[in-house]
C-alpha cells in the first residue's frame, strides 16, 4: 500500500480519472430508482442522535427537504446497504439550515479498542484541506496582502527560477503550477515518518518541492498537485507572520466556530479516543490500522482533522460569506477551469468547475459547491448546496472510493427536485 497522501481524484479537462485500485469495469450511475428500490439492510451500525446545530447557525433555506433523505428514507437505506456488505465505514451527516436531517455512524473508530464510530468522531479530512487552504490565501488576497496575478517568486524563496517568474498564485490554486506531485517522489515516502515536527514537515516538503523539474510551463496544463498547495501555505505563513497551521486554527476554524477542527499530530491520531483511526483494507482481507505510517502533522494539501458538524459549519460559513466578504467568496467558488470530474467508477463522472479551492458543478438547475478527499485509510466528500442551505458531509476511515456513492445517492435525491428559482 503506498503512503502516498492527499489523492482526492480532480479531472483534467476532457477527462475523468478514478482511484488507485478501482476496477476497471465501465462506471455505474445509482439513479434515484435503484435508490428507491434498495432494502433495509441489517447492519452493525452506530445509529446515534445528534444535538441539533446551534439555534444561531440557522438561515434562511428553500424548500422542503425530500422523504428520501431523511431517516428511514432510500438514502437511509442505501447507507445501510453499503455497510453491511462491508463497503463503508464512517459518518454520513445532511444538514439543512444547520440542524441535522439524517445523522448515520456504521463501522468501527478504533477496532482494537472497541470504539465506533459517533456523529461527533472526528476523522482526517485528507485533501478536502485544499478547500480550508484556498479560503486562506483568498482571505489574505481581500486584504491586500496576496496579489492573486503575482508571481510566486515574489514570496517564496529558492523556487525554479521557471517556476517562480511564471507562475502566479491563481496558477497555484487552480493546479496549474507546473509542478508535478511530491507526493510521488522518493524523497517524500522515504522522508514523511522521519519527520518529528510540524516545521520538519513544512520545510522538509518545501525543500522536495524546489528539487523537483517542472512538469510543464506554469500556467499551461491543468494537473492536479499537493505540490502548488503546499507552496500556498509557504505563502500564508510567510504574508501572515504566523506559520501556517495558526493562521488555520484561528482564522479559518475558529472563526467558522468549528470546535473539533484542529492538525492532530501522528501520536495524537494514535491516542485520542476521539479520532478515527485509518484502516487500509485489503480485498478480500481484513482492516489494517496504518496510523504509524502517517505523516507526522497535515499539511496545506491534506490532512486537517474534523468532525461531521464542524464541516457542516464550514461549509456555510464558506458559502455565507462569512469567511469572505460576499465579492470575494463569489471570486473564491466561481468556476475557473472545466473538467470532467469523479474519483469512483461507481458513480459517473460529472461536469464541474475548479475554483480556488473547492470545486462547483451544476446538477438538476443546482448549483453545488464540492470538494473530496482520498488517501490510504481516509475517504471524504463535502458537497454543499447554497440556494438550499443543505451540506452532505461523508467521512470514512477506510480507504477507496467509500464515500462518493453514497454522496451521489443524496445528489441523487436532491436534483430531481427543479430548484425554485
């Protein structure tokens, strides 16, 4: 199994690349019928109430939320399924104005310590962190401290001279730096469980990063890459002052009153009862815990730690303009690049939009603010809908496309109703 981390699948144009180890059998669409259809399932599942989400998180949503995504209801059931057969295991959280619609837990937190999963277990985000580090640098560019059409150079120190005369921090956060992957290299699987420190980490990647030829001219072939996200934090620490992981905590979790979000330490993801711990399953086989070959702390590119609701604040947070200033969250989501987007070959691919950061697509007359995230042992999806005040929230703590199929069978749901306006 690689340790490669931070491997959410983000299409290129005209393209729809799947996870690592997916089949290779044609994709399958679960259409809202065979969501219909599906059977209650027995399942070993956690099936916990959660508090509702603070009376002051609720604004203003539109229309009634459909029978199918509430409890009892075909995406209910269709989560059942996948756990029982085996196929997931995590926490399914849908919200509606900030209070939950269905809450469902399947599976096991910590198996050698009996823990399961809960409403409140907090999980590693994986790439969906890439959405936290975008917001950042779109914070610090309404400040005037980023120019978003400024070469990295003008911040960064020892880059490709290439790199940094060419390519801007807009290039960066839409995946066109130029710079391959280093979560591919050597150096990075050799070097991630040496690292002891959260500035080893920073400075250790960094230091692969301006080893690695460019791949293409910066600015021309969208390739998705831990790499330019990297460098956006190198540029969030060096504007802000502070290093890059507090100016998350403060200025992005805290300020959209996530409680549980944090960057967890590898001793921390192996202590804390409240974590998931990463299994990497086999086929055929059963769950390995791989928490010991985790980096050591998350980085820009992936690895924050959260739980459900704290994503769900997030999320409107992000939307709600509370993150942002309105023009700026309309710059931060508008749609920059045009793919062909998916990351399992159960679901099919669809028609999306990179931003800075998240992804948009429109479904059904939708709009639909996304992004996920995929690594040895983590599985997740954000999908938000912001004319409906309605967040999808999947996390797993098994490897492989867990989450995407039962993200589309909300979808699914969702955009068969025409919007209202």
């Amino acid at each position: 199994m690689s340790n490669a981390e931070g491997t959410a699948q983000h299409s290129t144009a005209g393209t729809a690349p799947h996870a690592s180890g997916a089949s290779n059998s044609a994709a399958t669409t679960t259409s809202r019928r065979s969501v219909l259809g599906l059977l209650t399932a027995a399942s070993a599942a956690t099936v916990l109430a959660v508090p509702a989400l603070a009376a002051d998180e609720a604004t203003a949503g539109s229309g009634p939320i459909p029978d199918d995504l509430r409890p009892g209801g075909s995406v209910d059931r269709y989560i059942a399924q996948r756990a029982a057969a085996g196929e997931f295991s995590g926490t399914v959280l849908l919200a509606h104005r900030g209070r939950p619609v269905l809450s469902r837990s399947h599976g096991m937190a910590d198996h050698q310590r009996g823990i399961p999963n809960g409403p409140d277990t907090i999980f590693a985000l994986a790439s969906l962190n890439k959405a936290v580090t975008g917001t950042a640098v779109v914070q610090l560019a309404q400040q005037g401290r980023i120019g978003l059409h400024e070469k990295a150079g003008k911040y960064l120190d020892g880059l490709p001279a290439d790199l940094a005369a060419r390519a801007t921090v807009h290039d960066l956060l839409i995946h066109r730096s130029g710079l391959g992957d280093y979560v591919r290299t050597e150096a990075y699987l050799r070097d991630l469980t040496r690292w002891a420190t959260a500035d080893e980490v920073m400075a250790g990647i960094g230091a692969i990063i301006r080893s690695m030829p460019l791949a293409s001219v910066p600015g021309s072939n969208t390739a998705y890459s831990n790499s330019g996200y990297h460098l956006l934090g190198e540029i969030v620490a060096r504007v802000s002052g502070v290093s890059y992981h507090d100016y998350i905590r403060t200025h992005i979790f805290a300020a959209a009153g996530m409680r549980t979000a944090d960057f967890a330490t590898r001793p921390q993801w192996r202590d804390d009862v409240r974590i998931a711990r990463p299994y990497a399953v086999p086929p055929g086989g059963q769950p390995v815990d791989i928490v010991g070959d985790k980096i050591f702390i998350g980085v820009p590119g992936y690895n924050a730690f959260a739980s459900a609701p704290d994503l769900v604040r997030f999320a409107r947070a992000l939307v709600g303009a509370r993150l942002l200033s309105r023009t700026y969250t309309a710059l931060a989501l508008g749609g920059k690049t045009a793919s062909m987007w998916s990351d399992s070959r159960e679901v099919p691919a669809l028609p999306a939009f990179g931003g800075y950061g998240p992804n948009t697509a429109i479904v059904g007359g939708h709009r639909i603010v996304l992004h996920n995230g995929g690594a040895p042992g983590q599985s997740t999806f954000l999908e938000i809908y912001p004319d409906l005040d309605l967040v999808t929230v999947v996390l797993s703590n098994h490897d492989g496309p867990a989450v995407s199929p039962i993200v589309n069978a909300a979808r699914t749901v969702v955009t068969a109703r025409p919007p209202s306006r």
